[in-house]
C-alpha cells in the first residue's frame, strides 16, 4: 500500500524520554518541529574572535555549518547545505572537579567538551550580550537545536551572541559508551546496555573513568558555569533551558554564574527544595502522564461534538470500557489492532496485554498537539469496531509504529548510557519502588506513553541497590561499582536566586512530559521574589514551539517564543518584558485539520466516513 505523505507535526517533544521501546517517536516530533520552524531567511554571520575576561587556556575556533544536519537546512539556501557561518571548538574540560570527585591513577584528567556559538551579526560580539540554550534528554546533542538557535537570534535582530554545549557524554564532547552496547532496532537511541551486560559496561568505565560523578548534571553545569568565565566576553547572560535543560539550568542557578542575568526554564523537570511527595521522579512518570490524559480527556467532553458522539459513556468512560473489553477478550479484532503498538520488550511468558498497548497509543497521539485530536475518533472507532473502521484504525496505528521504527539523523550523538546513569543517580527513587508498585501506576491510568514499570530491572543492575525490590533480580551482581553516582550537595536543595538574576518559568497544563505542578512547586521552592510562571492552559511540552497564535498555521507567531525573545531584549527583567501574546492564545481546540484527517486516517470524516483509497496522495 502507498501511503500519502504525512502533514509536518509542529510539535517540540523534547524531554525526559520514555523507556528505549517507546520514547523515540518523542525526538522524532522533535524533529519534524525543528525543520518546520527552522527560519526561512538566513542573516551573514560575520566570523569574529570574542575576547574572554579571563582565559584559563586558550580555545581554537573553526568555522563550522550552522545547521549540523541536511534535513536542518533552509530549502531556501538552494545549496542543500549549512553555510560556515557558526563557530564550533572541542576543548578539554577536568574529568573532576575540585570538590565533586578525584580522578584515579592511570585515568586521564581532562574530558572534551564541544561549544558551538553563533557571533552576533550586528554590533561587535566582543562586547554584545550571551544567550545559552540547554539541551533536553538528558542523553541528547545540541544537533536538534541548531535551527532555533538561528531563528532565535534573528528574532534578536542578530545582536547577541549564541552558544551551545553539547552536555558531556554526548554528541561531539566525549560520548559514554560502553563496548557491550548492542544495537537498537527501533529507537533514536542507537544502542543500549542491556541489563545482563551491565557488569561488563560497570568494569568498562571504572578502567576510563573512575567515579561516575565526572558525568552528573552538576559536572555538566560546571562546564557551562566555567567556560562563560574563562572563555567568553563576560558580557550579560541570559541561560534558556528546556526538560531536562531546565534541571541543568536550575542547577547552574546554584554554581551562580555571575555574567548571568536571567534564566528561563520551559517545561519544568526540576523542583529541588520540594517536599519529597513533589519530586519529579522518573519512576512516576505514569502516574503524572496520567493526569494529564484525565485532563485532556475533561477538556474534550466538554467539545459539543464529542459529547455527542459519547452520551452513553462520556470518552474517559469510553476507554475504560475498551481497557477492560481489550484485557478480557485480547483475540477480538480491534484489541489484535491495538496490540500492534505493544511494547517490543515484552514476551512470551511476559507479554502485555492490548490495554498496554491501547494506553501507549493514546500517550503517544496526546504528546503531539495535533495528532491528540485523533483520540476522541480512534476511540470511537475501537469501541464500535465495525466492518468500516478496520482499514482506518490499521492505518492510524502503523503511522504510530513507523514513527518508533524510522531512523533519524543524529542516532549516533545520543547516549542512552548517559539517559540511565542521569535519570538512576538523580531521579528515581531510592529504595526503588516494586515492580508490581510502579506497574500499577501504569494500569491505575487510561493514558500514558511509556509504562515505565519496564525500566526497574536496569535500574536495579545500575545501581546494584540492595532492597526488596532489586534482591529479585541477578543483574546487579557484579565485580564492580555501580554505574550510578551520589547525589550531592545540591540534589532536592532550594536554589538561592542570585541578587543579578531572574528566574522564568514556562509551563503548560497539557504537557505530560514535564507536567505543570512541577513548575508550581519549583516557582515555591526558589528562594527569592525575582520569579515568575508563565502558564499555558492547553500547549504540549515546549511552549517555544507549541504555543502558535493561530492554530494550524506554522507560520504563526509562537507566544512562548515571543515571552524568550521580550525577555532576553529586556536582559531578565521581568517587569518591563511584553507578556500580551498570552491573553491572545487561542482556545482549546478539537478540529482535526483537513491534512491530518486524509494523510493519518485515509477517510473524509472521522468518525463515520469510510477508508478513501482516492485520499492517499
């Protein structure tokens, strides 16, 4: 079958990632948002040296693309690739740093780094203001953000100076990896440790590295924290940081760099100095998925249309009724469809149930705010499952799976080993929770995209925890340190906002990935009253790229852009930024445009219409 091309998704997904079976088709939107909104117009960038206040060592610039990958490239530009418009060096960073860890004997002392900057355009870059973006993951390049980086100092009128870092252990700084890695099939990840050749990785790094504190979030911010010192103009700084770059950025925050004079953190995945029951751990993810999947879920019934469509049983009652139908009757024909989504790590004795699989499917269409208009009809189609809704449900379905299985460019400047030992140091809890615990949280919600229960026994052979829970797995029984670092001094601890600083925050109550209370909770814990949440009622995760002024036109205006851009231009100052772009957000919206209905679902109507063959192409 040829299937028509599919509509670009402007949608930003970048994130705390799901486990390795599910959490690619996150960086794939990821990716469609990036070359949909990359800027169409290409400023000169004129190469010139910015002088450091104080320089340590010296740093050797090269002329690099601005964009690192084809796809990333204007179609504009005509030549297919990047000009050599941005600087780019790798410079050798202290594997340890005074105070976090020592380096063993035999173990180099030093660690590469890799900088990218963008040189103001206008003005002398010697002397222009700094912005810095703070990549997601964690685990991922800065490869993603080269095109918002562009965009965002054009919309700066190219008079501030541009960097990215690629966070150590990833992209083109020195890459974590391990020799017992073994390829994925369907992941933007690449590779992965499994959790048998945990022992084998464990003795592997201890051999290059030594303590696993030289790759924790805080040795990450130091990098950033002293290369603005020794290695730039020392002029203002504003520090943007999404997902995980929001918990890099918070901890920046402590460091206190003094250059910095604002930091805007979007999609909150940090609330140090919360109490406990506030945390954002990874492992409940699910349950925090979840509530936003009720949320969505609220704001759908209330649609006339669909409240229609479900009078018997409103949509939420809906896909209780299918979980439950699905689980006892797992041969019928709609649950044999859903169960095309299901979890490549299950099997045999192990496999999951299709209302594993129906949950992930929902999760995955709500992180995208326009195919989250396609549940009310998927659903509706399940749960009548006539003659007439087969071809349409196979069909939305597969494009799901096509986006897990498609490859993407940067696969190889992610380090998955690097998502775990982040994620199992930092953010799950400690003793874990049971296995059967924190699958309940899955099964206790109708939506979530990942069913992190999956991810307990690599946690266990990471950590080689002695508790209940990983006593019941051998993975963790090894002849090596743990591949897990100590939290330190500033984990779960309230940040001082420092005297030249203000902190933006940008959230939005549709966001499942980083859900919203995480953002109430940190704007609590931050000590200070230079602070501010910016809150969106129906955006999906990163409100720079979700939030347009007009739905379905890519070429609108993105509030959560315009807030970055007042912000920076009033260096931090909160007062005097333009914030008007949030009183004219559209409201919440359930109309499938036309390109989605015919390109995701083959058919001229939702929920009644047939598949079109006519349609595709």
């Amino acid at each position: 079958m040829e299937w028509a091309e599919l509509p670009t998704v402007p949608q930003t997904q970048f994130t705390f990632l799901d486990s390795p079976a599910t959490s690619n088709i996150v960086l794939r939107s990821f990716w469609r948002s990036m070359r949909f909104y990359q800027v169409i117009l290409l400023a000169a960038i004129a190469i010139s040296p910015l002088t450091a206040k104080s320089s340590k060592t010296s740093i050797q610039w090269k002329s690099c693309p601005q964009y690192t990958v084809t796809s990333q490239t204007p179609a504009s530009s005509g030549s297919g690739s990047s000009s050599e418009d941005a600087e780019c060096a790798v410079y050798n960073a202290p594997l340890c740093y005074p105070g976090l860890c020592k380096t063993p004997k035999g173990v180099d002392s030093t660690i590469e780094v890799f900088v990218k900057r963008f040189p103001a355009t206008v003005g002398n870059p010697k002397t222009a203001r700094n912005v810095w973006l703070l990549q997601g993951g964690p685990g991922i390049s800065t490869v993603p953000l080269d095109p918002t980086t562009v965009d965002l100092q054009t919309k700066l009128g190219g008079a501030v100076n541009m960097y990215l870092m690629d966070h150590r252990g990833t992209g083109r700084s020195t890459r974590l990896s391990c020799s017992t890695e073994t390829k994925l099939k369907a992941s933007i990840w690449g590779s992965d440790v499994e959790a048998v050749n945990v022992g084998k990785c464990a003795q592997e790094l201890a051999s290059k590295y030594g303590d696993m504190t030289s790759f924790s979030t805080t040795s990450a911010a130091k990098d950033v924290a002293s290369f603005m010192g020794e290695h730039t103009n020392g002029e203002d700084t504003i520090v943007f940081g999404w997902s995980y770059g929001t918990m890099l950025g918070e901890r920046l925050i402590h460091l206190d760099p003094p250059e910095v004079t604002g930091y805007v953190l979007d999609g909150i995945a940090a609330s140090s100095g919360a109490r406990t029951a506030e945390f954002p751990y990874f492992s409940n993810w699910d349950t925090d998925f979840g509530e936003v999947g009720d949320r969505f879920l609220a704001m759908c019934q209330q649609d006339e249309d669909i409240s229609t469509r479900f009078k018997k049983k409103d949509l939420a009652g809906t896909i209780k009724y299918l979980i439950a139908q699905f689980d006892k009757d797992p041969e019928s024909t709609c649950a044999g469809i859903i169960n095309g989504f299901s979890n490549d790590t299950s099997n045999g004795t192990d496999a999951e149930p299709p209302s594993f699989a129906l949950r992930r499917a929902l999760g995955t269409m709500l992180s995208d705010s326009e195919l989250r208009k396609l549940i009310p009809p998927v659903v509706y189609r399940l749960n009548r499952c006539a003659d007439k809704d087969l071809d349409i449900l196979n069909r939305v379905i597969q494009v799901l799976k096509d986006s897990i299985t498609a490859k993407v460019e940067d696969e190889t400047y992610q380090s998955l080993l690097l998502f775990n030992v982040i994620i199992y140091s930092e953010m799950w809890q400690m003793p874990s929770p049971s296995v059967a615990a924190i699958k309940k949280s899955f099964t206790d919600v109708l939506i979530s995209d990942t069913g992190i229960y999956t991810s307990t026994e690599s946690y266990c052979a990471f950590s080689k925890e002695k508790s209940k829970t990983c006593n019941t797995f051998q993975t963790g029984k090894y002849d090596a340190n743990p591949i897990i670092y100590d939290r330190d001094e500033y984990w779960n601890k309230s940040a001082v906002i420092p005297t030249q600083a203000s902190v933006l925050l940008l959230s939005s109550k549709l966001d499942g990935q980083t859900t919203h209370k995480y953002a109430e909770f940190l704007l609590d814990a931050l000590k200070g009253d230079n602070k501010e949440l910016i809150t969106f009622e129906h955006a999906t995760h990163g409100t720079v790229q979700s939030t347009q002024l007009i739905p379905d036109d890519p070429e609108s205006p993105i509030c959560g852009m315009e807030l970055l851009v007042s912000y920076i231009k009033n260096n931090g100052n909160l007062e005097k930024m333009d914030k008007s772009c949030v009183k004219k957000m559209p409201a919440f919206n359930t109309t499938i445009a036309t390109s989605y209905l015919h390109g995701y679902m083959i058919t001229d109507d939702a929920y009644d219409g047939i598949y079109n063959k006519s349609l595709n192409g």
